[in-house]
C-alpha cells in the first residue's frame, strides 16, 4: 500500500437508473479503495465496490449541509497522495455541470494521475427517457444544454441570444426558476406556444414529466409540485413525446415492487419487474440453509426412497 501512486478515476453513474453505468465505470468502483460519491448517484452502484473499500457520501443530507467543493477536493487529494485508489463517482456525466474540471485540476495541480469515465448525462437521456429526442432531422439540428440555477445578478446565460440560436433548449437545474426562465426565453423571442415539458427522474422508474408550452409550463408544474432533480426542455421536438413516450407506457411503470427473495434469486425477479416499469426494491429476506439438525429430513429422504423403490 502507498507504494504506487494513488490515482482518482471521475465517473459518470448516469442519470439514476443503475444499469446506465458504463462499462469502464463499474470496474472503476470494483478497484477502487475509496469510493467518494453524490447525492444523485444510485446507491445500489456500491453494490460493485470491494467490501473493503472505504464509502464516503458527500451529498446534501437531511439535517446536514453538503461537503463543500474545497472539502471534497481535499479529501481527493488526500487519499490519492497517500496512494488509495480512488473512485469519484458523480451524476450523469462528470464533466457536464458536474464540477469535474475543477476537481481534475486540482489533482493536475498535484501531479496525481486521473482518469475522466464519461456517464450518459441526464441532458439527454432524461428526454429520451421521456420520448423527447433532442434533436430530429425534421425540425431540430441543434441543441443547448444551460444552467438554470443562477437567475439573478449572478447568472451567466445570455437567455436572450440564446432564444433564439438554437432549435432545442435542455435547462438543468431549473425548476426552482422555471417562471422566470421560461419568460426570460419569452422576452428573448422564442414564441409562448413553443412546446415544453418538465421531465422529473428521467430515465429511471420513478419518472414524471408535465408538458405544455413556454407560457402554461410553470403553472403546471406549481400545481403539480414536481422539484429536483428535472430538465427544461423546449423546443417542437416536446410535441414528438405524444407518440414517442415509452417508460411511463409500460405496465408495471408507477408501481414499487419489494422483492424479499433469497438474495439469489432476487437479481432474476428483479429484473423481469423492471423490465416492464416497476421500481425493484431488493430486501432479502429468505435464505436457505442447513438444518441445525439434519435427523429428520435424512430419515424423511430415507423413508421416501424406501417407499418408492
Ligand atoms: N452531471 C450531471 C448534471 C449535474 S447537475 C449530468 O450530466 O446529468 C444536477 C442536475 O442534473 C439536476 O438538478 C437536474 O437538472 C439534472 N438531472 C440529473 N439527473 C436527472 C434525472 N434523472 N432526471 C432529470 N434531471 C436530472
């Protein structure tokens, strides 16, 4: 231990759902000594870490603020000095709103070796989860994928050149601003009948999306309630949804299965539930083992053979 240098790997854990990890990603967690993950990623990906591997949340919890950035970064750095393999495993993909570069820079800074593992970004799979392609060769050839975050003096998005400039826009972290981001792309020309939804846990089984236009969206999705985590997207390609969508359309889609089977045969059952939309919620609760005394059972076995032969 510590006699090679540490390395960090930064993982995208896609959008929620814990089958749209890459490849590359779950080895990443397999050889990793310190897993360092986020409030969005799921937490059955720590499922593929060692047992011996060190797990450390550093999301907003309840009753509890968020490590701050310069605190993460300093345990990063930490542990890869000291030679840990280190796994930081991010939402969707680690270097779309996801602080990546600036994490990467740091260990750049120290001359620690790290790895960049994309993740499939909630930017698009989040529509594409509900049927919204974001881009179509007949009425969409670009897209834009902005904060929503920062709509005060703060705010770097120049919503207004934006309006206009592209045919579909995808707004992350905007569902706590929607009113004011939906009339900021009013003002800026974009019609208010240009369709919109709100697609809430895209691409995962716990989905809902609202659709209207640029001037009913907010109001819906008030009334509604739907927060975080959300994407924004507007543009035509909203209106392909009616005959695209395809995860909300399955049957068991809305439902919360326990499934208490040994844990053996729980992957198996899981599966087949999500398969056709249901959330999976593995809780053994059976195992199957040796009886503490074997008498009965071998002289059950021995008069079954008897009687049948
Ligand atoms: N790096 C991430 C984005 C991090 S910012 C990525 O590439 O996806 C966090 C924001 O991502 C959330 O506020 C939300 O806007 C969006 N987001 C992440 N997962 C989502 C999901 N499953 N459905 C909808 N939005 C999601």
């Amino acid at each position: 231990m510590g006699d090679v240098a540490g390395i960090v790997w930064l993982v995208g854990a896609g959008p929620g759902d814990p089958k749209l990890l890459t490849l590359r990603g779950r080895e990443c967690i397999e050889r990793a000594e310190v897993v360092v993950y986020d409030r969005l990623v799921s937490p059955a990906l720590l499922q593929y870490a060692s047992q011996d591997a060190e797990l450390i949340y550093v999301g907003k919890a309840v009753g509890r603020e968020a490590m701050t950035q310069v605190e993460i970064n300093a345990l990063l750095r930490q542990f890869s000095l000291r030679g840990k393999k280190v796994c930081r495993l991010k939402g969707g993909d680690p270097f779309v709103f996801g602080r990546g570069g600036e994490e990467a820079e740091v260990l750049a800074d120290v001359g620690v070796p790290f790895e960049i593992v994309p993740g499939v970004t909630s930017v698009t799979a989040a529509p594409a989860g509900a049927g919204i392609p974001v881009t179509d060769r007949r009425i969409a050839s670009s897209f834009a994928a902005v904060t929503g975050h920062g709509m005060d003096d703060t705010d770097k998005v120049q919503w207004d050149a934006l309006a206009t400039a592209v045919d579909t826009i995808v707004v992350l972290m905007g569902v706590e601003n929607l009113s004011k981001i939906a009339a900021a792309i009013m003002d800026g020309g974009r019609s208010p009948d240009t369709p919109a939804a709100v697609v809430h846990w895209g691409a995962t089984p716990r989905q809902k999306t609202l659709a209207g236009t640029l001037s009913t969206i907010a109001e819906k999705v008030h009334s509604v309630g739907l927060n975080a985590p959300a994407v924004f997207v507007v543009g035509d390609v909203v209106n392909l949804r009616a005959k695209l969508q395809w995860i909300e359309e399955k049957p068991l889609f809305g439902t919360r299965v326990l499934v208490t089977r040994a844990e053996s045969q729980a992957e198996d059952l899981a599966g087949k539930l999500e398969a056709v939309g249901a959330e999976a919620v593995r809780l053994p609760l059976i195992k199957t083992v040796p009886p503490e005394n074997p008498k009965p059972l071998d002289e059950a076995v021995g008069r079954a053979c008897c009687g049948g032969c």
